[in-house]
C-alpha cells in the first residue's frame, strides 16, 4: 500500500461553496418559519404537497442536501468518490473489473448477483472515514495503489463504488443504490443494448440526474455483443431517450467491458477528474442547483424600494447568543457543518402563538438596525396614510377648527352692531358637546373603511407575490387593524389639543375698540334726542338746547359704526386668512400623527414581512450563484 501523493489543496472550490450553503441553509429556515402559511402552495418540481405555504418535501430535501454536504466537506477531499450502478446483466461488475485491473466483484446473469457494495481504493491514506460513512463493509475494500502498480499513479485518490444491482428483489441492495447514488460524488450508469431504454431505470435514476452533467456519465456497455452500425443505432436511440429526459448534457461512452473495447476514453474520463478533483464541489453545487427551481417557485418581483435592499436583508437576523457573562458566543462552524444537537442549540424555535413577522422585533435580542417600514413602497404606504386620513376625517376636524376660529374672532372682533341683530354659532362647541359617546361611535363606524384601506393597501403591495408571501403580508398588515380606529381618533384628539389655543391679545384689543365706537355712536344718537326734548320744550339755554347739534351728533354716531363695520371687515379678512393657516396648520399635524399610527400599527409589520421576502430573494440569488458572495449581506 503507498502513501498518497499530495494533490493539491483539498475540497479545491470549497470556498466557493460556503455562501451558497449558508444561503440554503437560510433559504431553510425562512421556509420553516412559514411552512404552513397562506394558501394552497405552489407544486413542488420534486412532488406536490398537500399542505399550504413552502414545500414540506422541498425543505425536507433541501436538509437533507446541507447534511450531505457537511458531511461529505469533513471528510477526505483528496479522494473522488465514482459510483457504478446499473441492473442485473448489465455487466456493471465485470466494468468494475476491468477498471480495477482484478477480479473484486464476481459478475454474473442471474438476478440478484450484486449484494454488496464493493470498493476500489488508488491510495488508501485517509480514505477509511469516508469510506465508513458510505457503509463500504471493511471485507470489500480493496486497495489498489501499490508498489507494483506504477502505471496508475495517475488515479491515486479514486474510489469506484460497485454497487447492488438497483432492480433487485432485495429491498435493501435497492435502498443501498439510491443512497450511495446521492452520496457518491460523480455517477456512472452502466445500461446495457437490452434494457437501455427500462422506464423504471429512467424514471427512478437517470432523470431525476438532469442538470449533474459534470458529475453524471452513462456508459453503454456490451457493444461487442453488436455489429458496429447496431452499435451506432442503439447509442443514437439512447441519445434521443436522454435529451427527450432532459440530460442533453450528459455524455455516452460506449464500451465492451469483457473485450475492453472504449475503456481507455472512460478511464481518461475518470483521470481527469481525480486529476481536476472539482468532484465533491461540483456534485453539492449540482445537489444545490437541483434545489433553486423548487424554492424559484415562491420567487417574484421586487417589492421593497432600491434605497432599502442594502439594509432590509440584514436587519432582521437574531442577535447571537450570549452566555451569562455577555461574552458573544460566535459560531466556529458553518450551519451544514453542525450536528443535530448543535444545531437545535443554537437555533431557538419560533414561537407557535406569534406570526413571523413579530418573531423579529419583539424580544430584546433583536434590535433592528433600520426602520423594517422602510421596506414598504413609498407610494403604497402614502396611499394608505391618505385613505387613513379620510376615514378619520381630518378634512372635516380641520374645517371645523377654521370655522371655530372665524366664529371666535367674528364674537370678538365682529361689528356690535351685527352681533345684536344675530351671533354664529361655534361648530366646535357642538363637537365638544358630543363628548366620549362621538368619539366611540366615529371609531365604530370607521372600521369597515379601515378594513378597506388596508385590504387595498395589501392587495396593492403583494398582489403579484406568490403565496405564501402574498398571505403572509396581507395577514401582516391587517394583524392590528382592530386598534387602528380607536388609534386614529386618539391621534386625532392629540393633535386638536396640541394645536388649539386661546384668541390673540389683538383680538382683545378690536373688542374694546368696537365697544368704544359703539358707545360713542351710541352716545351721539342720545344726545341727539336729548337735545331734540329739550329744545321742544322750550328750554334754549347752554348748549343743550342747540338743536344745530343734532345734526353732528347724528354725523358723529353713523360715522362711529361705519367705523366698526369698516374695523369688523377688515378683522374678518385677517381672521379668515388665519383660520385657512390653522386649517392647514392643524391638517399637517393630524396627518403626521395619523402617519404615525399607519407606521406602528400596519406598515411595521408589513415591512418586517417584506423584508423577510427580500431577505429570502437574495438569499435565492445567492444560493443560485446568481449574487456575487462579495455582495452578500453579513
């Protein structure tokens, strides 16, 4: 047994790997979060399933494929795993034979003939621990490097695989071929003239194997039992069977393995990939690949604006865990590399009696480090402000606030005159009248126009997302939509009392000047009569006994009220202007603090939902390879 050479790096391209596992592994856990949600879910491309929400099977075997990759990335990367599997007959073990240079795997017609798995090993340093977690019992191993073999240097850390035989009558050689078929890093299938073109060989193995072109071969073997043209005919017919399956890219290599015919271009096939050794690394990226198209499904357009996505992706991770002395426990290993018990420490499960979107931001241990309202289009959220605004009725509040105000200042700084013919009466006064019974019956009456805006605000936002997004968010924005009324008429009320305030010391001043005027009109028209009295009754000494008087105190009085009316149009101009500056003063307040409850209450939630959604398109991006891992969120 030789030592083995040094060939490089080991699990050369493994870096290249690690965000597009942790990438899967995230793409995982938003899918379990979420398992279950909305409606019917989309079919799955690796089955259907009955429940709602992500694909139990598509997370199902999305672990399944973290696992295998983590285990397969621990162990010996200088080795390439080649497994050989096809049916009875098929003279799979005799290839297996003829590659290994020895007669390790009795071949045979009779069904079943292989059992076991049987093992070759170019150099077995550091081969028995992978070897172990393929299950390759310890009495079919066989080591063929060695001292006397110097011609096969060049397939030093190549382990081929003869498996059992996958239509045989024993349940387990059958379960043994479709594991060690996940397991192996690249796959050979051996068919054979006869039953090249066996459905349940197709159906079960070969197309389920489309898009693992660099890690997949099919050999056609037995073509001596053929003249050269049938030969011909029957590789072109396998051809035609295989791109008809999808498998345009994998390659045929017709071989004889009894007269070795076409070996020596299947054993460069196997040269040049333990010389490359990209096998581990291409067979988890084609693993990975075989995964996109069934997340791809729960995939749409970009909700969330362009100035968000640097921060959306990255604000809702949870806090890493902290032991008592609030030292951070950082991880040391990537997720697919812990084991179970690992794994579910350091993972705490979501709360069952919580959506998702309030699992970001209710304990402490999760702060966001950006506003998740952030997320939520611009133009949606101010559509359903607006539509907020109108069911609180800040149009109506606001113009009764103006009409308050020119009540108020016609009372104090309005003609004497015109009051006692007939006051206005203060719209406001009849609102404060009202009291609390107004305000409960305003936020009763509210709620179906509530429910409305926030159906439109969802069906607006997410009504091009697949479910179960399109769900997730309509039930997040309308998780709270119960207290938005009472909310609203609460903001409302605040920002009537933060904006009302008492009448202007001018106004005080006008007062008192129309009462002046008034009274001195007043006092012109009594006079005149007085001196009216006097003079009839014959009194003419001083001056009030001047009828020549009368007619300046008359002046004097007609003048004094015009006077005031002219001071009584003039301050109503200015009221009226002040009034339409509080109107739109107290407008813009209540819109703010109506923003407010709109932002707590429904675009909080919506946004964490959005951002999570986000979240899992990149992280599809990235898994894909579609998203340089240099511009992954950390």
């Amino acid at each position: 047994m030789s030592m083995l050479p040094s060939l490089g790096p080991q699990r050369m391209g493994a870096h290249n790997l690690s965000p597009r596992l942790e990438a899967l592994a995230e793409l995982v856990r938003i899918g379990r979060v979420r398992q279950g949600q909305g409606i019917q879910a989309e079919t799955h491309a690796q089955g259907q399933d009955d429940g709602a929400g992500f694909s139990k099977s598509l997370l199902d075997d999305a672990e399944a494929v973290l696992k295998r990759a983590g285990e397969r990335l621990r162990l010996s990367g200088n080795h390439t795993v080649v497994a050989l599997a096809g049916g009875t007959g098929s003279g799979k073990s005799t290839l297996f034979n003829a590659l290994s240079g020895a007669t390790f795997s009795a071949p045979g017609v009779t069904r079943p003939m292989t059992r076991h798995v049987h093992a070759c090993v170019w150099g077995m340093q550091g081969a028995a621990p992978l070897l172990d977690w393929l299950g390759v019992q310890r009495r079919h191993r066989y080591a063929r490097a060695s001292v006397l073999d110097s011609g096969e240097s060049d397939l030093d850390g190549l382990i081929l695989l003869d498996l059992p035989d996958h239509d045989s009558v024993v349940t387990a050689s059958m379960a043994a071929v479709d594991r060690l078929s996940k397991l192996a890093d690249m796959v050979i299938w051996v068919l054979d003239p006869q039953k090249y073109a066996d459905a349940s060989v197709h159906n079960r193995y070969l197309i389920p194997l489309a898009g693992h072109a660099d890690v997949f071969t099919v050999v056609l073997n037995q073509i001596d039992m053929l003249t050269r043209q049938q030969a011909m005919d029957c590789e072109d017919d396998l051809r035609r069977l295989l791109d008809a399956e999808g498998l345009h890219d994998a390659p045929i290599f017709p071989v004889s393995a009894r007269t070795g015919e076409g070996l020596g271009d299947l054993r460069a096939l196997l040269t040049e990939t333990v010389t490359q050794n990209r096998a581990v690394t291409d067979r988890i990226a084609a693993d990975i690949d075989a995964m996109i198209d069934g997340f791809a499904v729960y995939d749409g357009p970009q909700v969330a604006p362009d100035t968000a996505l640097t921060t959306v992706a990255g604000s809702l991770l949870p806090a890493p865990p902290r032991e008592a002395d609030g030292q951070s426990m950082g991880l040391s290993k990537p997720p697919w590399d812990l084991t179970e018990e690992e794994l579910a420490a350091v993972t705490p499960a979501p709360a069952p009696s919580r959506p998702p979107w309030e699992d970001a931001g209710q304990d402490e241990g999760r702060r966001e480090a950006a506003d998740p309202a952030a997320s939520v289009p611009k133009e949606a959220a101010a559509r359903l402000t607006d539509a907020l605004a109108r069911a609180a009725g800040l149009s109506a509040v606001a113009q009764g606030m103006a009409s308050s105000h020119e009540a108020k200042a016609a009372r104090l700084t309005g003609w004497p005159a015109g009051q006692l013919l007939g006051g206005r009466r203060d719209p406001m006064r009849a609102l404060r009248a009202a009291g609390a019974a107004t305000e409960n019956a305003t936020g009763q009456a509210q709620q179906s126009e509530v429910d409305n805006a926030i159906t439109a605000f969802a069906d607006t936002v997410g009504s091009d997302l697949p479910e179960p997004w399109s769900g997730g968010l309509r039930e997040a924005a309308r998780c709270n939509a119960g207290m938005v009324p009472q909310a609203l008429a609460g903001a409302v009320q605040a920002a009537v009392a933060e904006i009302r305030s008492g009448p202007p010391a001018w106004w005080r001043l006008v007062t008192a000047w129309q009462w002046l005027l008034t009274v001195l009109a007043a006092a012109g028209v009594v006079l005149s009569v007085v001196i009216a009295v006097v003079g009839s009754a014959g009194h003419h000494q001083g001056w009030i006994g001047e009828a020549s008087l009368i007619p300046w105190l008359l002046v004097m009085a007609v003048a004094m009220l015009v006077l005031g009316y002219v001071t009584a149009v003039g301050c109503r101009n200015v009221a009226v202007a002040a009034a339409d500056q509080e109107r739109r003063t107290a407008e813009r307040a209540m819109y703010d603090r109506v923003a407010g409850v709109t932002h707590d209450l429904v675009l909080l939630a919506t946004g964490r939902e959005i951002a999570q959604y986000e979240r899992f398109r990149r992280e599809l991006a990235v898994a894909a390879g579609r998203l340089p891992a240099g511009r992954r969120p950390e």
